[in-house]
C-alpha cells in the first residue's frame, strides 16, 4: 500500500470519528499519532525516533 492508499484509509476513519474529538488529547489520539504511524511510517511510542524542540524555541 503507498502513500496516498494509506491516507485515504486514515481519512475514511477520521470522517467517522471526528466529531467525537473533544479535547487535544482525543485529537493526538485519534489524528496525530496514527497518521505518523501509518502514513509516514513512525513509531510513536520510540521515544529516540522523536525529537522535540527547546522550550520557547530556544535554540543553544
């Protein structure tokens, strides 16, 4: 399956499930996380694959 294929399927589930989102965490939930997981291949739960940025985008 490619990549559009993938976020096709991404977006059917979402238009089912959107208007349950209610907070941000439902968001990440439900958006966030399996669109980087599914669609762009990510292990969200790899905590080394992410990398954030410095608090108040402060960089040294």
């Amino acid at each position: 399956m490619g990549f559009i294929e993938r976020l096709q399927s991404l977006s059917k589930k979402l238009a089912i499930i959107s208007d349950n989102l209610a907070t941000e965490e439902a968001t990440k939930n439900a958006l966030v996380m399996p669109f980087l997981h599914s669609v762009l291949g990510c292990d969200v739960l790899h905590t080394v694959e992410r990398i954030r940025k410095p608090a108040g985008g402060l960089e040294d």
